[in-house]
C-alpha cells in the first residue's frame, strides 16, 4: 500500500471509533440527556396531548404540575427512558458510527477520508433505524405515564411494568410498538441532522492547528446543543404525530397519516408544532449533555483502554 493509502485509512479510522466505546458512550450521554431533559420533554408530550384549553402554555403545564404533584410530577415518566436510555443511545451512536464505515466500505478509491455532509446525512439516517426498535416501545410506555393525571383523571397505571402488562394486554406487542412508524419518521431526518449539525460546528469552532477529535469542552457544548436545535426544528410534526398516535385509545387512528389528517381537521396545521417551545429549551441544554458525556467517556476510555 501506498504511503498515500496509508495516510487516508488512518484517517478513516480517526473518522470512526470501536464499536465497544462508541456504544458505552453513547450510553453515557443517554443518561446525561434524560437527567438534564426529562421535565423539558414532559411539558412538551403534556401541550401534545392535552384537549385544546387544557393548557395555556408551556409555564401553565408547569404551573398546573407542580400545584398537582409537585416537583417529582415534573419527572413522572422518566424511569422507561432512564433504563431505555443506555441501549437507545448506544444503539444511536454505535450505529452513526457503523453508518460511517458503511460509506467507507462503499468508497474503497475515495480521494480524502473526510466525510462529505451528504456521507454524515447517511450515516445519522441510518443510526435511526436499528434504535428505533428500541425507542418506539419505550417512548410508547413513556407517553401513557406521562399523560397521566391530565385534567384530574386518576392515574391508570403505577409504573413501567404496569404499562407494559396493560398494553400487551390491550393488543400484544402490536400495542407496544404503537407509533414505530412515526418514531422513524421523527428520527431518521432528524438523526441526520442532528449529527451533521454536530460534525460542521464542532469542526468549525475547532481552533486552527487542532484536531476536531481533541477534546474542546466549548466546542462540544456549543455544537451539542446546536445540534439538538437542528433536529428538533425538523422533527416537532412527526413528534406531534407519534405522541398522539402513542396516547390515544386504540382505534383512534388508522396510521401516520390519518393521525396527521385529522389532526389537522381538528386543529388546524399550528397543532403540528405544538410543544415546540419546550422541545426547543430543552434541545441546547439536553444535548450539550449527551456530546458532552459522549466525548468525556470516550477520552476516559482511551485513557485506560
């Protein structure tokens, strides 16, 4: 092999990381991402959900919470995505990077190792398939805790396995994955841009002479938290769809697009963006987070291992 050739399959392999380490930290900024969201996405799934007057407005979901069941009321719902959280963003990371070496292994004669926008796309695209086997039954539990108490209705279930017995009992696993569809339609866009987005402001705030890849804990927060405003501006209308597609009695809605058509009649198309705000505060913060843990782990890990 060519000098050449060596040099860019190094760097290839700079481009990507191990399977291992990029499963273990995407576990890692999983956690960090629900501790730092969960009552941010909470607000968001209630203003989804909620019959028209139900709410104000973000605050008044807040306020309304907090009169009922005080702070833990904020984190009601947050035990499937913090037991979930570990494999989904795992599942996420690792497989962002396998989409990586897919393109490489696509492009044997390409003439640099760098990763064009539309390669990133591809590789984010692709990490939303095998989480969403992952994402769709756990946010489907998630949804129907966090909806609960709406409107003073007294509480249907007592936890996670609770669910999970009533909604196998409702309708097997089909009721489980409720909504795996729409997860998709959510996060296969919205992966996309959500790594691109990282990738091009992690690179750009990159002080000149440094490797992307070197820790820089301004350039990981900034870039984190623009990445997670970028995909949540793409993916709030699927999110709108899936969370009513996940919360509604069974027979409400015949698929995607029914649930988006009628919706729609219903509402009007403004209902297609509703918790935009909450899912927009808690995009900066919540995914500062999850690079954050990411790129932490994985120095500690090269570190020791």
């Amino acid at each position: 092999m060519s000098d050449s050739g060596s040099e860019t399959k190094a760097e290839e392999v700079k481009q990507t990381t191990s399977h291992v380490k990029s499963f273990v930290s995407g576990g890692f900024g999983g956690v960090a991402a629900v501790l730092v969201g969960h009552p941010f996405d909470l607000t968001k799934v209630r203003l989804q959900t909620a019959p028209a007057g139900t709410y104000t407005g973000a605050l008044d979901v807040v306020r309304k919470t907090l009169a009922r069941d005080g702070l833990r009321g904020m984190y009601r719902g947050m035990g499937p995505p913090l037991v979930g959280v570990t494999p989904i963003f795992a599942i996420s990371f690792w497989s962002y990077d396998l989409g990586k070496k897919i393109v490489y292994s696509l492009t044997p004669d390409r003439p640099s190792p760098k990763l064009t926008i539309a390669e990133l796309a591809f590789a984010g695209f692709f990490s939303a398939i095998p989480t969403t086997l992952v994402t769709a039954p756990a946010e489907r539990i998630k949804v129907v805790l966090q909806i609960q108490g709406q409107g003073g209705a007294a509480a249907q279930y007592n936890g996670p396995l609770s669910v999970v017995k009533g909604l196998y009992k409702e309708g097997g696993l089909k009721s489980l994955f409720r909504g795996t569809g729409a997860t998709l339609a959510r996060d296969g866009p919205g992966s996309a841009a959500y790594f691109v987005a990282y990738e091009v402001v992690k690179k750009s705030l990159t002080p000149a002479g440094q490797d992307p890849s070197q820790l820089n804990l301004g350039a990981v927060i900034t870039a984190g938290g623009l990445a997670g405003v970028a995909m949540w501006s793409l993916a709030i209308p699927p999110d709108v769809i899936k969370s009513r597609i996940q919360s509604a009695p069974q027979g409400t809605y015949n698929g995607f697009m029914d649930c988006a058509r009628k919706t729609i009649a219903q509402d009007g198309v403004k209902a297609l963006f509703k918790g935009f705000g909450p899912a927009m505060a808690r995009a900066f913060p919540a995914n500062a987070a999850t690079f954050l843990g990411v790129e932490a782990s994985i120095k500690l890990m090269d570190r020791f291992f």
